[in-house]
C-alpha cells in the first residue's frame, strides 16, 4: 500500500508539473502576443508623433529672433564697441543694449510724446539720432542718456533677423530704478 501511495504521489506530481508547464507555456504566449501589441502601439505612437513634431538640431541665428535688453552701467571704460551720448543732463547714465544674435540697422530714437488711448498705448514722434550698423554678443551699444519722468525720451529701433523692424522704449522701474524695454506699438 505504501507503494501504491507512493507512486500515485508521484504520478500526481508529474501531472501537476506537466500542467504547470502547459500553463507557463500558453502564459508565455499570451505575454509574448501582449507585449507585440504593446510595442507595435508604441512605435505606431512614436511614429504619429514623429510625422507631426519636427525639433531643429539647432537654432541658429538666422532663424531665431533677437532678444535684446537693456541695463544701467556705471562706467563704460572699453568694454563697449558703440558709445554714443544722447544726453549732456548731469542725471545722465550709460544704458547698455546687450542682445544674444547679431542684429542690423540700430538706431537710437529720440521720443516725443503724442497721445495715449484708453487702452494705455502710447504713440510717439520718432527721431533718429544715431545709427549703428549692428549690435551683437560681442559687440554692445552705450547710450548716455536720462530717463526723467513716466514718459519715455529715448528707445532704439533695430532690424531683426528676420527683417522685421522693432521699436522699443527705454524706461526706468519706479519700484527698483531698472532699466527695461517696452515695445512701441
């Protein structure tokens, strides 16, 4: 009898290992198919994407647009290509244009206050007073100029690499006495 359960035992383990490797073959499978659904999905995604997502390798400076600003300096003692004084005020200061891509046809403007409407935009008489064929990373321009009061008195004007013609204003923060540039519409 000891024999008999023995063998049964034995006979039981064998099917229950041939049925666990039937089972862990069709798992595999199905894990298998899933996985090909998974990833053809995936690459289908990836591709969608792809037809509709182009990233330049590089942005170059023909086609990104300039970023220009402008901060008070002190003394200007040979770091600055183009310095040009605009005024002779003794509240004058240097302000100096930086940009990070070559730009052309700059020119200091001179501002005269015209109207404002409702909306706060304001328009101004425009005077060139000096030009400069360009500015860029290594190549900056000082103005000594002032900017008394809440209405701008001076601005620049430069063509972007795009050709496209910019105006700004200079003017100084109330809250910390920075410089900015605000675009003239």
């Amino acid at each position: 009898m000891k024999k008999f359960v023995i063998i049964l035992t034995v006979l039981m383990l064998i099917f229950a290992f041939a049925s666990c490797g039937g089972n862990e073959e069709a798992t595999t499978v199905a894990t298998e198919e899933t996985t090909a659904e998974e990833t053809t999905a995936a690459a289908e995604e990836t591709t969608a994407a792809d037809e509709t997502t182009e990233i330049p390798e590089e942005v170059t400076a023909e086609t990104k647009n300039a970023s220009v600003t402008v901060e008070q300096v002190e003394d200007i003692a040979g770091e600055y290509g183009t310095v040009f004084n605009a005024s002779a005020d003794e509240y004058a200061f240097y302000a100096v244009f930086r940009t990070d891509v070559k730009i052309t046809d700059v020119k200091v403007l001179g501002l005269t206050f015209v109207d404002a409407d409702e909306s706060g935009v304001i328009t101004f008489d425009k005077e060139v007073l000096h030009t400069v064929d360009e500015i860029g990373p290594d190549f900056n321009l000082a103005v000594h100029l002032t900017a008394d009061g809440s209405i701008p008195a001076y601005g620049i004007s430069y063509a972007d690499t795009d050709g496209t013609i910019k105006s700004f204003f200079v003017n100084m923060s109330g809250e910390d006495g920075s410089l900015y540039l605000a675009e003239i519409k």
